[in-house]
C-alpha cells in the first residue's frame, strides 16, 4: 500500500500545468450526440438521464470535475453510469482516468436523477471545479499528462424565450427577399 502511495504523489508531482491552455470542453447534453443547440426539458415525473462529454480536445487522459444538482432542478440524483476508472460521483466531485490517451469526444459519464415535479424554466446546470481542485477549474490531463483548464458551459434546464441558447430571431420577408441570398 505504501509503494501504490508514493508512486501515485510521484505520478501527480510529474504531471506538470499547462498555465493558460484549454483542452477542450465539458459539458451536459440531453443525449451522447454534441449538439450547440441541445436544449434540456425536463419532464414532470420520472427518469431523466443527463450525459456529460468532453469534446472539442486533441487528446486526453482523463478530467476532474463536479456538477452538483441546481437548486432550482426538482430532482432525486440516483447515480452515475460509469464507463471509466473513476473516483466519487458528479455530485461531490469525481476524477474520470480515460485508461488511454483518447483523441474523440469521450462520453464520460451520464448522470441519471428520478424528476419529482416542477423544474423552475431557464435552471441554470453548471459543471464546476473538483471540490480542492488546486486550478480552481474543470481540469483536464493532457495525453503528456500536463493539467490544464477546460471550457465549461452552463447547461439550462426548461428554456423559454428569456433564456433558450437556441431560439433564433426571425423577421418577416418575402420570397423574394430570401432568393436574393442566394443569387450570383
């Protein structure tokens, strides 16, 4: 037990920081495909899966993050779905290892609540910093396995007009008006 402790802190003292580089993003999504536009409605009552994905990266070992339920989300956290070495769950903070340097969108995890009524309309649902993360950030290791900071987003939970990260304005026109786009 003792060498699995000190090969550990020497595996962590060796990983140095990338000050300043982003290593892609972490964020919520209603389902395993990226999407910019991936509003989330959640249901009334019952089971409501959350998935968390790491995209947009040129190679990774592994990220440390939390993602507390928001207050203004009625729901039951059940557990996570793991598919990775990890350390804690979403809720108080978990450290994924990717088990290899992976260079694709990495499906870290989905988290999977019970729905038990009204979820306020534009809930805010960050992914923030591993509780005592020493970077204060979503830390990712790159496949050199230097920590960096990832981008995060907030994810809204029941958008509406005020708060939809897809609604696009729209004027009236004619047809006219929307050929000559597209004329040479």
């Amino acid at each position: 037990m003792k060498k699995v402790v000190i090969l550990a802190a020497l595996l962590l003292l060796s990983a140095g920081t990338a000050a300043g580089q982003t290593v892609g993003q972490v964020r919520i999504y209603s389902s395993t495909v990226v999407r910019y536009c991936d509003d989330v409605t959640v249901p009334q009552t019952g089971l409501l899966s959350l998935y968390i994905v790491h995209s947009g990266h040129s190679g990774a070992l592994g990220v440390r993050f939390s993602a507390p339920k928001p207050e203004c989300a009625q729901m039951l956290f059940l557990n996570d779905t793991q598919f990775f070495t990890t350390l804690g769950n979403s809720q108080t903070g978990v450290a994924v290892a990717y088990g290899a340097c992976l260079t694709a969108e990495v499906h870290v995890l989905t988290m999977n609540f019970f729905v038990q009524g009204g979820t306020s309309a534009c809930c805010t649902y960050p992914i923030v910093e591993f509780p005592g993360d020493p970077q204060g950030t979503v830390t990712v290791a790159d496949c050199a396995g230097n920590e960096a900071s990832a981008l995060t987003y907030p994810r809204i939970l029941n958008p509406n007009d005020a708060c939809c990260e897809c609604c696009l304005p729209v004027e009236e026109s004619t047809w006219g008006c929307v050929k000559s786009l597209f004329h040479d």
